[in-house]
C-alpha cells in the first residue's frame, strides 16, 4: 500500500527548487514564514505573474532568492526605495516587501518611515529576529534591552524601537505582529495584508538560535518558539505605544491597526486632476 | 528527492523529504496529537528526522507542514489524498 502513496509538497511549487536547500540555520524560523507566505499566496488566489517581492540584505534577504515569483535582491536597506518605483512604475503590480529587521529599520529606517508617511501601496513583511544574522549577532535597532550581543557583551542598553507603534505613528495603515509560533493566523493577516491597499506592515519575531539565543543562553530555536507560546497574548487593536518589546517579557500580538487613507497614487490622481486640465489618471486602471 | 514510505495507521500520514531536514524538532515539539519523533538514523548531512512514531495517532492536520522551515515535511489527510488522482 505505501507505494500507491505519493504527494507533493504544496509549498514547492513557490519556491525555487534549485536553490534549496536554503542557508538558513537549524531552528531558524524564516523558513517558517517563507512557508506561510506561499500558502497565504495560494489562498489569496492571486495571479502570480503580477506579485513580485523584494528583499534587501541579510538572512531574510535571501527570501526573495527562494521564492518563484518576480523578485528582486537589491542593496542594504534599499528594498522599500526599489520596491517603490517597481509600483510606481507598473501600479498593477502586487509588491510584496520581504526583510528582516536590521534591513527595513536600521540602515532602511528613513526608507521605511517615508513610505508610511506616503501610504505607498506595498505589503511589508519584516521578520524580526531580534539581531543582525548574517554579519555576526551585532546589536540591532530591535535588540532589546539587558540582551547580550556580540557588539554588547555586558548587556545592550540601548532603548529598541516599539515597530508596531513607529509604523501606526507614520501611517501604515495596516499594522499587525505574529510570531513564529502562530502559524495559522500568520497566514490569515497575509491574505488579509495582501487584500489590502495602502501601507501594510506585518512584524513576525523569529528566533535566531546561532546568535541571538546562544549568546543570550536560551537554548534552541524551539525553545524560543516555547518562549512565544507561553508569553504571547491576542490583543487585537490593542494601543501600539504598549506592545513593545522587553528581553524573555510578554509579547502582544494580533491586528493592532487597520484604517484606510489615500495611497501616494490615489492622492497624486486626485491632486493633478483638480490642479491640471488635460491630467490623464495613472495606476488601477485595470482593478 | 527520498521521501521516506508514510505509515498509514490512523486518519492521516506524513511525507517527510529526509535530505532537506535540518533536524530543528519543530515538527516534533508542536505536533498537536504528539505522534512524531526523531529517528534513529541519520540523514546525509548528519541530522536526525522526523518519524512517524505513532501512526495511529496522525490525523494529518498538516501544522508540522505550516512549522517546518525546510519544506521537509507536511501531513495529509488519507480522504484528500485518495481524493486526489494517483500519479
């Protein structure tokens, strides 16, 4: 009888195969976002050849790389920039924005807070691991405090950005923050991220087991996707100046924010029709 | 790609991809019916994988397919699966 059974992954086909294995280390929960993406993608029903994703630097950098759609792996902290004029220049397209944290807020910071500000139709999904990965478990924008790093080796003490509370503060008009750990409803605020219009910003903490973890002494990945079960909370629309972050603390997740206001496109529309007279509107035309 | 034979006992089975897995026991630890464990084997680069240690216990839920990082694994319940046309 185990021979007649065969099936195949339903994540494989969004994914590059000859890329795989990826680099990711053992316990490292990107891949785990990676895959709930895909299934978001496969229930939003969307026509893929219009979604393409964009990547900056760092482990989750490579996500663009792995993913079989349009994709971009650009500069240090330029992929909200790229990503901008890839919907500007075809505002047809569904741009994705996939980085991880050091990416978007440390050196994309400025990127990421003007494209809140300008409702830039995008979905950006950071994976925030707490540390910088790649280059050696340095001290991110996101560490937080009393957490030892390499670039801190007596504690870090250096206040982290509250994510969820800067991105409402800009203007995302979607906002929301799951964890590894909370798969399904991860794949829910995807679709409902994809669905939406505007400036959409998901936060996913992942752990980071070879850096963030082992210097900190808290055991494997698994064990920090444990520390997400036992110390995360459902608070939707929950006031975003108290969802921050503290070191092994307790962790608010859900939909924190869901409003709706004019996208760059729609307002530049609007403006130039009523300002110029022979004004040909740009973008959704075929929506 | 090996897939190791699913052990068909209960409502549903696993396939796991062995040469991809990197052994991160996420499957293990949140499989909702605890019916998977580490195998005594190694794969080709030195990790333990998944087995389905008690098969009757699978329902193939598929939320160790959502966890795994690798792509490695996913269940699937037997009724989609015989649903499904036989390659």
């Amino acid at each position: 009888m185990n021979e007649t059974l065969k099936a195949e992954n339903p994540v494989l086909p969004y994914l590059r195969q000859d890329r795989l294995p990826h680099i990711w280390c053992p316990g490292c929960g990107i891949g785990s976002t990676v895959n709930c993406f895909a299934r978001a993608l496969t229930e939003s029903k969307l026509d893929l050849d219009k979604v393409a994703i964009v990547s900056g630097i760092g482990c989750t950098g490579r996500v663009a790389g792995y993913m079989n759609l349009d994709s971009f792996h650009t500069t240090h902290g330029r992929a909200i920039p790229f990503a901008t004029g890839l919907k500007l220049g075809n505002p047809n397209l569904k741009v994705v924005v996939y980085s991880g944290d050091g990416d978007l807020f440390a050196i994309g910071g400025n990127h990421f807070v003007h494209a809140a500000r300008r409702n830039m139709d995008l979905t950006v999904i950071c994976v925030n691991n707490s540390t910088y990965g790649m280059t050696g478990g340095q001290v991110a924008p996101t560490t937080p405090l009393g957490a030892t790093q390499t670039t801190m080796p007596y504690g870090n003490f250096e206040p982290p950005f509250n994510l969820p509370f800067l991105a409402e503060a800009c203007g995302a008009v979607f906002v929301a923050r799951w964890t590894v750990f909370h798969v399904r409803q991860l794949i829910r605020t995807m679709k409902e991220g994809l669905a939406k219009r505007g400036f959409v910003f998901i936060e996913v903490l992942a752990p980071c087991p070879t850096l963030y973890s082992r210097r900190n002494k808290l055991g494997d990945g698994v064990d920090q996707v444990k520390y997400y079960k036992e110390r995360s909370a459902v608070k939707d629309g929950a006031d975003t100046r108290e969802v921050g972050l503290s070191f092994q603390g307790d962790i608010a997740v859900g939909k924190f924010v869901d409003r709706d206001r004019p996208t760059w496109l729609d307002a530049m529309n609007r403006h130039y029709s009523s300002v110029l007279h022979d004004y040909h509107e740009v973008g959704h035309a075929e929506d | 790609m090996a897939e190791n034979a699913p052990a068909v006992k209960g409502k549903g089975t696993v396939f796991v991809r062995l040469e991809v897995c990197k052994g991160c026991s996420y499957c293990i630890d949140f499989c909702p019916t605890k019916c998977l464990a580490f195998s005594k084997e190694f794969n080709a680069k030195g990790y333990h994988y998944p087995v389905l240690a008690k098969p009757e216990g699978c329902v193939g839920c598929d939320l160790c397919g959502l966890y795994c990082p690798d792509f490695a694994i996913f269940g699937v319940r037997l009724k989609d699966l015989e649903k499904a046309p036989r390659k």
